[in-house]
C-alpha cells in the first residue's frame, strides 16, 4: 500500500489498525499521527488485544529499510490475521509524500489534551500558587489523577489518589463543601487537563483547576514530593453515589453519550464484520473481584489519555463496563469528543450488573498468540537439571516443588528446554 492510499483509508470510516512494527524507543522519535505501537520484538504478546479481530484490515509500516514490516507480516498471517498490508517505503515515503511525523507517546490523546484546554479554557495554577494556598491554610484537596502505581513513586505532599474517570466518582465525599478548592494534578498536563475539565463539566459545585505541569513542575519549581504515598480515595458513601450519577446523567445528555442492551452487545461479539472492544472502565479492584469474560481492564482515564494503546483499530466499536454507569459515562463523554463515534456504554443489568453475562475474577491472563504446545518426554527418576541441561542448548527451570524427585522436559521448537522438578 503506498501512502496516498493509506491517507484516503485514514480520511475515510472504514475500519483500520495502522501499526508501527518498530521498537518502541524509535516509534516514539518520529510516526504518522494515528500509528500505534506494535513492536515485532512483542508482537504475540501485544496484537490480541490491540486487534482482537483477525480480519482486521491492517497495514504495517517500519522506517522504510529495515525490512521490519515484511517479518511482521510474515507473523501475522501465520497467527490468522488475513488482510494485512505493508506501507510502501515506511515512515520515509508517508514524509516524502507530506506525510507529517510526530514524535513522543500517545500523540492523538496528547494533542486532544491540548486542545481541550484551549477550547474549554480549562483554569490552571502554577506549583508556586499552590504552595501559596496551603501555606495560608485554604480550604482544599489534591487530587492526583494518575494510576496508583505513578502515584506511589511520587506525588504533591497531601495528594490523593483518584485515577482519571474516578474523579467524578469519589470526589463528592473528598470535596462535600462547595468552597473546597479542587486542585488535580498528574506527571504533567494531559491528564490534569482531562481530570479538571471532567469535573468542570460534570457541574461539581466546588471551583476546580488544573495543576501547571503536575509533579514534574512542582518539582523544578523546587519543592519537594512524597514518595511511597497510599492514600487512595475511597469508594463513595451512598449520598456520594448518588451525587455521582447525577452528574453522570448530565453529562450523558451533554455530550449525547450512547447506551447498549447487553443482548445487542452480544450480537455484536459474533459479528465478524466488525471489530469490538470490550473495556471494563473501572478501578482493578472491582475488575479483579468479577468482571465479564472476555473484557479486558482499561481504567477510564488511561484509556482517554492513551487510546493507542487500547484500540488499535480505527472506526471499531467500543463497548465501556461499570454498572454504575459513572465512570464509562465520564469516559465515553471524552471518547465522543475525540471523535470515536461508535461508543456506547453497556446498560446494567441484575442487582450488581452483570446478570446474564459469564463473569470471571482474578487476574486477567494476558492472551499470548502463537504459543506451541510442549512435548513432553516420560519422567526420569532421579535426573538432575544437571544431567538434562547437557542435552539441550539452553534450560529454563519454570517451577521448583519441594522435596522433588522427577523432572520433565518439554522441548520446544526453538530446540531450548524447559524442566520442572516435582
């Protein structure tokens, strides 16, 4: 495919995954706007759920001499994807026909940041006014609006953790007096922007700014963070909930968010014309403890501030879960505004939710695509990893069980083994 075509697709509202099949440190100095990362080095860990469809169109591209793309391809096929293109030429040719590059992560969602503060005039407050405010003793609260794990390494002393879409979830017992200032912040400015603006336009009586440049400026301004915080805001009170889906619904209304019976979902699952994406916007908590099979965690701010990272197929469906409609709805609202047009919040079902459905808990396996089954030989009484390693090329001891007597040995097709003392 050469690179006026692929511009038409991208133009167009066909369905289309453009994937980077460079390591990630090169994709981020220079890739066409909508280019998701999929590094040949993990590609079978990483395409299931960036394209769970495998007639997908996809078109790969790489720097245009590394030849990158071809392997990828080669792959791909060989793990069911059936329409799978090549740019022509790669990020050369995509520059040589005007084709813009841009550098750094999650480019579409950074530039919506950008525009989102422009267009809302999103108010922000620099490290030193901040530092001001609780210096005099002003009434308000610091909400980080990052993961948790971003959050532990670091934060503003005081700050609370409230990821992304939980900010309209929790912040109505965090913030009960309309006076409290609401200050949110993250590493740097997208999310603040989108964490702000969420509560803006959720209507929360209480004034709301964005911190300048998060924990990043607060530290060259010269202050100093926390480091190893828990202080995770709490699931809220049921007078909070209620607060919560209020605004929800005027936020719903607003920005004419979609919802879906979950019997049409399911007609859309076996529909293998199209891509769908089933994201639960949740904290991992509740996500863990049960969830629909077959969806997968995308916490409802990550997924807003890297959806390359979770869609990899323009123009798919999109599917949000969280019985409380909150969070997908915040979610939902922001994915409209990127211009995602088929995205629809699952409507709940049953007391909590998910009746009908087949639900899981635990850990999400991570799908791993291509894995080869192990031949595994008859054990040997009293072989030693020793013994075993000397006839093959490489051992990778997996599990070591007390007070073992057997080893088994699985050959795989790259000729290394695997042993597992019992």
């Amino acid at each position: 495919m050469y690179a006026e075509k692929l511009k038409e697709i991208l133009a167009g509202r066909e369905e289309v995954a453009l994937l980077d099949v460079r390591e990630q440190g090169v994709h981020y100095r220079g890739h066409p706007f909508f280019a998701c990362s999929l590094p040949l080095s993990r590609l079978e860990t990483m395409v299931d759920d960036l394209v769970p469809r495998r007639s997908a169109p996809l078109v790969l591209l790489d720097g245009g001499k590394e030849g990158l793309a071809g392997k990828a391809q080669a792959r791909l096929r060989e793990l069911g994807y059936t329409d799978v293109s090549i740019l022509q030429g790669g990020c050369d040719a995509w520059r040589a026909s005007g084709g813009e590059l841009f550098s750094g992560v999650n480019v579409p969602s950074k530039a919506f940041g950008e525009f989102v503060e422009h267009q809302y005039e999103t108010p922000r407050i620099p490290p030193e006014q901040l530092n001001e405010y609780v210096k005099s003793g002003r009434k308000l609260v610091i909400l980080d609006s990052r993961p948790f794990e971003e959050y532990h390494r670091m934060n503003i002393p005081g700050g609370i953790d409230a990821p992304g879409a939980e900010l309209a979830w929790r912040v109505h017992d965090l913030a009960p007096d309309p006076d409290t200032l609401v200050v949110v912040n993250c590493a740097g400015r997208t999310r603040s922007i989108i964490g702000c603006q969420s509560l803006r336009n959720a209507g929360i009586p209480n004034p709301v700014v964005a911190l300048k440049d998060g924990t990043m400026g607060w530290e060259l301004a010269g202050f100093e963070v926390e480091r190893g915080s828990t202080r995770v805001a709490a699931p809220p009170s049921e007078a909070g909930r209620k607060r919560a889906r209020a605004v929800a619904g005027r936020v719903a209304q607003r920005f004419a968010v979609k919802f879906v019976s979950s019997s049409r979902v399911r007609d859309w699952q076996s529909d293998q014309t199209r891509t769908l994406y089933l994201l639960d916007v949740r904290s991992r908590e509740e996500f863990e403890a049960k969830r629909i099979v077959g969806s997968r965690y995308a916490p409802g701010g990550q997924l807003v501030q890297a959806t390359d990272e979770y869609i990899g197929v323009r123009s798919s469906r999109v599917v949000l879960v969280d019985p409380e409609r909150v969070r997908s709805v915040m979610t939902a609202s922001w994915l409209n505004q990127m211009g995602w047009e088929d995205v629809f919040v699952l409507e709940p079902e049953g007391g909590d939710g998910f009746a009908g459905w087949p639900t899981e808990s635990g850990p999400r396996m991570k799908p791993v695509l291509g894995l080869i089954a192990w031949e595994t030989t008859p054990e040997v009484e009293g072989a030693t990893i020793l013994d075993l390693s000397r006839a093959c090329a490489s051992v990778r001891a997996t599990s070591l069980g007390r007070g073992g007597q057997y080893v088994h040995v699985s050959t795989k097709r790259n000729a290394s083994c695997q042993t597992q003392l019992l």
